[in-house]
C-alpha cells in the first residue's frame, strides 16, 4: 500500500514526464521532416486557400526538365525550372478558382466536339498526329478495341491512359477559352470610349518648338532636401506596397577563370601534343592525357565540318592542324586515314503491326504493292511509310550497313533483331549513292581548366575579404580599395537565386536567414563556375522604405528635375512673347514635330510625356503653349497648323482600335495580377530545397 501510495503522490509528475518526452520526440521529428506541424508541410506554395503540392511541383518540374532536355537544353539552372514551372501553377490555380466561382463547365457533347468532332482542337490533331494515327477517332478505337488491331494486352492500357489524360487536358483548355470568351467580352468598347479614342487620334498639330535641357543645370544648383524626398513618398507610399518580405543585398561574385600560368602551361601542353600526333600513328600521340577529348569522324568531303573542310589541304599534307583558339578551347584536327565508300542511302520505313507469324506474308504484300489504306485498316501497319536519307558511316547505322548494301533496291525487308519486336520496322532502300572518298578525321579538343592552384587562390582571396570586412557597411566600402566589384539586388522568400545567376539557391537562402548587417562565407564551386559572397544590406516588410537607396535614388531624381524646371522657367518668365524671341533666351534652335493626343511617342521626346501631348492638343492654331517641364527639357512650342484624320467617326473601327490598346487583348497581358486581385502569394520553395 505505500508504495502505491507514493505513485499516486508523483503521478502527477510523471505524467508531465511523459508528455514532455512525447512532444520533445512529436517537435523532433517535426524539425527534421517536411511534415513540420509549423511549417509548410507538403505545400510549395498557395494562393489563399488553393495549394501547390510539392511532390505534384517535383513532378511537373521533372517533366519540363525532360521537355528541355529533348530540346537540346541540357544547362538550364534548375531553380529557373522552378519558377516557370511555379509560375504555370499558380496560374492555372488562379484561372481554376476563377472558373469555379463562374460555374463554368464543359459538356460531354462539347468534349466529343473538340476531340472527334468535324474540327477538333488543333491541339487534339497535333498530339494524334504524332504518335501515329490519322485523327483522334482512329486513337480512340485503337485504344479501346485493341483486339480488333492485335494490340498486346499489356500495351492497351497505357494506350487508354494517354486518352484519358488527352480528354482532360482538352475539357481544361475549353474551360479556359470560356473563361476568356467572358474576359473579353466583358471588356468591349461602348459608344463613348470608341469617340473618345476617334478624338484623340482624329486631329494632328504641327508644332515648332524650342527647348532646354535640364541637363544644363547643375545638380549642385538643384539640392533635394530629405524632406523633399519624405514628401513625395508619403504621397505615393501606397505604390510601394511588398507583396512578401524583402532583403536588399550586396554581392560580390567571382568567376573561376584560368590564370595566365594556367594558359601557359596549356599552351605548353598543346604544343608537345601536335608533334606527339605528327610522330605517333592515329591518336596515340594524346591517348592516356584526359585534357585531349577525342572525336573520330568519317565523312565525304562535303560533309566535313567547316573549319575542317577549309583545312583538308594542308591535312592532307601535314596530317595535323591546329583549326583554332576560341572561347578558352584549341581544336586539332588529324587526318587519320582515307578510303572509298558509300555515303548516303535514300531509304523507305513503315511499322509493321502484324502477328508475329504473318509478318512474312506483310512484306510480300508491300513488294507486291498493296494498298497502304487497306494494310492500316486490317491493322497489319501503322500509318504511311516515311522516305529519309541516312549516312551509312553514322555509326547508328552501323549494325544494318550491311544489309543497306546488299538489298535490292526497291524491296522492302525486316532488319535482322527487329522480327520479334512488337512493331517491326520494315525497310526499302530506294537509293545508293556511288562510292566515294572518304576522310577519317579525329577532331581534338582541349579546354584550359583553372588549376587547383588558381581555384583555390580565388576562393582564399575572397574568403580572407570577408573575414577582414565582415559586416554589410565594411563588405561594400573596402571593396573599391581591395578590387572587389560589389552588386546590389534583393532576394525575397520567393527567390531561387541571386539576381539572374545559375546555381546560386543557396546564397539566397543564406540571405533570408541571416541577420541585418550579416556577411556570408564564400558559396559556390567549380561546377557552378564562381564564387560568389552576399551581405544583407536591411530587412523591408510591409513597405519599401524611402531610405532605400534605389527608391531614394529614384526619388531625388524626379526632385530634382522638378526644380531644374521651375528654375528654368522662372530664369525666362516675362522675357519673351513669341517662339523666336524663346529661342534666343533659351539659347536654343527652333525645331519642328507632330503630336496627337492619342499618339504614346513623340519625334524628339522621351516616351510618355502627358503634359507635351495635352499641351499640342488643346493649344489652337497661332497660339504659344508653355514654358513648361517634360521629364528631360522646358519647352515652349507654338502650334502652325492642324489636321484633321480626313475621315468620319466609324464605330466598328474604333471601338476594334479601343479595344486593341485599352481592352481585353491589352488586359490579358495583366491576367494573372487581375484575378489574383488582393490574394496573397506563400511561396515555401526555400524551405524545401537546397543547393
């Protein structure tokens, strides 16, 4: 009894006890996992309540990553990746929310249109079309009764799921062209706006006029006071509203270049490498050296590379060519050998779909001239056959050379390893060329690489300047003093990057963390090709501040134009009364030009000027408007003749031109900051990624 007795009396601690320990593991596992209970969990990104799932980001960010690759783009930075692929979701997000508030739907009747219809989607057509089949109904019957084709029962379903998500991606497209049939036509010139833009573009003025720059008062003569520059961004503050939380930052960046002890030891090497390849046969002369990147080709003479082909005199003299130095890389060519053969073949390819055992009676069929029609209707081939000419040394080739010799002309015939496949390739060789000479040519390449030597200088170089200047004041004031070139930029929750640079995520959300005044330590590698280090300047949230020196910059300037203006025109007033006497005070020639109100340029002004454009269209004939200011000059101009359009007011043509400029097709360039209205962006990418 007393010991249950002195249980009952701590029960209460242990029961503290083991909560603790359950939320120290419950907290635990939370900071060292995704699924934080505090943090963004499984989601990328969200626009009020709609979010981004990280493992359907991944997944769209692979599938744009292969998209490029097929393309030839190999070296796209892949936080760049990202932020398409981000883009394209949150868009889509936001277009879907918009879709559901409507109640916009598509019918099945509506689908079927676009899909098999008499004029289905060109998208439909396209994707149909590529993988074989003659429209989308063909598709769809092949997928779904494979036994009237032969499918294989296991290629069927596959085939099936490509439908389904065709059909889904179709309703989706329709979805968003209902949504901006209502986009546009919700945004049509009436009446009043298509006269009011017949108005402003109906009457040109012919001006003369004079003008001086602001640029001939001193910025010294025009001082911008701090309140100046208070005043005015607490009139616009509204403007400089931030989305997310907002870090100004210094950076220094550092290419990984070679050292000129680098291009001279390369230099070196090259050299000896092109007697070793005059003395030694073949390529032996670099073989074992894995700077020297060798690519051996067979061509005719009219296939040879340019730089080679400019060369093949003195190859054929000398065997090796230094071709060129560029971009850091020597190209040298050998001629290895030379010899006669045939070059190109014409040939003629079609699948074969049949059953394993009437593959044979296909063929004869084809040499027989069967109608191809009749031959994709029994489902024996797939579609029509295709005619290409292929280059018998292309070493994909290499395995049916042979038989691209040794086949008779215009007999079509399997390739040895194809009879088992499930859509056999038939052949026809329709064409040889006749033999020819042939060159064996080895291009070497050599790129100079930094050394480990100079590699590790710079990154030591820049690493001793930020552990002598490390805080943000001294990483930017030291750098003229120790050749450092400092960039300035900001990185925000959103960023993957520093300003526009490849591989740089993880300064960025170095950045984000760290402190007010911090420095980094030196990011970066030879992969990525630089150093880089970053200093956090301020923390902004909620609004840009005036102080920040871009803004404030920006500020002044307008400032002190503005005074500039008010001088100048203070300097003249009273001092003449028509254009010529203007241009002797302003000590300026007469120039001439024409304005339209609705016109955005004109001759001899920067882009923009409202208060030129109102001044040319509302000053009648004979009269002097100004002085006044534009963004750059004061001028005075004088009106010498107007021009009407010479045309009556059509309303179909200016409300078309209305809506051009001002309507839907010049909102929609703005569509996602439309519908996304006042929601806010979360972007969590950051969190979930590092280097």
């Amino acid at each position: 009894m007393a010991t249950l007795e002195k249980i009952r009396s701590k029960s209460v601690i242990l029961f503290t006890v083991i909560i603790v320990a359950l939320l120290a593991f419950i907290l635990g596992d939370a900071f060292t996992s995704s699924r934080s209970f505090f943090g963004p969990g499984t989601t990328a990104a969200e626009i009020s309540d709609r979010k981004i799932d990280i493992q359907e980001f991944n997944r769209q960010v692979e599938q744009q990553r292969e998209a490029l690759q097929q393309q030839g783009m190999t070296n796209v930075d892949h936080a760049a990746i990202q932020n398409q692929v981000l883009q394209q979701m949150l868009f889509k997000e936001v277009l879907d929310k918009e879709i559901e508030k409507l109640g916009i739907t598509v019918t099945d009747s509506e689908l079927s249109d676009a899909m098999t219809g008499a004029n289905p989607l060109a998208t439909v057509t396209q994707t149909v079309r590529q993988m074989g089949f003659p429209d989308a109904a063909s598709f769809y019957d092949y997928a779904f009764n494979p036994a009237k084709y032969n499918v294989p029962s296991n290629y069927a379903p596959q085939l099936q799921a490509m439908w389904i998500n065709l059909e889904n991606q179709v309703a989706e497209q329709l979805r968003q062209q209902k949504l901006g049939s209502l986009f546009s036509g919700s945004l049509k010139a009436n009446k009043l706006d298509a006269k009011s833009y017949y108005d402003e573009n109906a009457v040109t003025a012919k001006v003369r006029y004079v003008k001086k720059d602001l640029s001939t008062i001193s910025d010294s003569a025009a001082q911008v006071m701090k309140s100046d520059i208070a005043n005015l961004y607490n009139e616009r503050k509204n403007l400089y509203e931030l989305a997310e939380e907002t870090r100004p930052i210094d950076y220094i960046v550092v290419d990984i270049v070679p050292s000129e002890e680098d291009y001279l030891a390369a230099q070196k090497e090259v050299e000896e490498a092109l007697v070793a390849l005059r003395e030694q046969p073949g390529t032996e002369g670099v073989s074992g050296n894995l700077n020297f990147v060798v690519n051996r080709k067979s061509a005719s003479a009219g296939k040879l590379a340019a730089n080679v082909k400019d060369q093949i005199d003195d190859l054929r003299n000398d065997g090796v060519k230094l071709l060129a130095f560029n971009n850091d890389k020597y190209t040298i060519a050998k001629l290895v050998n030379t010899f006669e053969d045939v070059d190109d073949v014409t040939i003629e390819y079609v699948g074969v779909t049949a059953p394993l055992s009437q593959r044979d009676s296909v063929i004869a069929l084809l040499n027989n001239g069967a109608d191809f029609d009749a031959l994709v209707e029994q489902g024996f081939v797939q579609g029509a056959p295709q005619e290409e000419t292929v280059s018998l040394l292309d070493n994909n080739y290499a395995a049916f050379k042979d038989a691209l010799l040794s086949q008779p002309l215009g007999q079509y015939f399997l390739p040895a390893g194809s009879e088992n496949s499930e859509i056999a390739g038939a052949v026809k060789v329709v064409s040889r060329t006749a033999p020819q000479t042939i060159y064996d040519i080895a291009e070497i390449t050599y790129v100079v690489e930094p050394s480990s030597t100079t590699v590790n200088k710079l990154s030591n170089d820049l690493s001793n300047y930020l552990v002598e200047n490390n805080t943000a004041e001294k990483f930017r004031s030291s750098a003229a003093v120790k050749g450092q070139h400092i960039f300035s930029g900001y990185v925000t929750p959103s960023s993957l990057s520093i300003a526009n640079y490849s591989d740089t995520r993880s300064p960025a959300k170095w950045a984000m963390n760290a402190k007010k005044g911090e420095v980094s330590g030196v990011f970066g590698d030879e992969q990525s090709g630089r150093f880089i280090a970053v200093a956090v300047k301020d923390i902004y949230k909620g609004y840009t501040p005036e102080s920040d020196p871009d803004l404030s910059r920006e500020l002044a300037a307008e400032i002190r134009n503005n005074k500039k203006g008010e001088m100048i025109m203070a300097d003249i007033a009273g001092k003449a009364n028509n254009i010529e006497e203007y241009a002797t005070v302003l000590d300026s020639p007469i120039d001439t030009t024409e304005i339209t109100f609705g016109q955005r340029i004109v001759r001899g002004f920067p882009v923009g000027q409202a208060t030129l454009l109102a001044e040319g269209s509302v000053t009648p004939k004979g009269k002097i408007a100004g002085p006044f200011a534009t963004d750059n000059s004061v001028v005075v101009m004088e009106v010498i003749d107007t021009e009407n359009a010479g045309r009556e007011f059509d309303y179909d043509n200016d409300a078309m031109m209305f809506n051009q400029q001002y309507g839907a097709p010049a909102l929609s360039r703005n569509l996602f900051g439309i519908l996304l209205g006042r929601d806010k962006i979360t972007n969590n990418l950051q969190r979930f990624y590092a280097e």
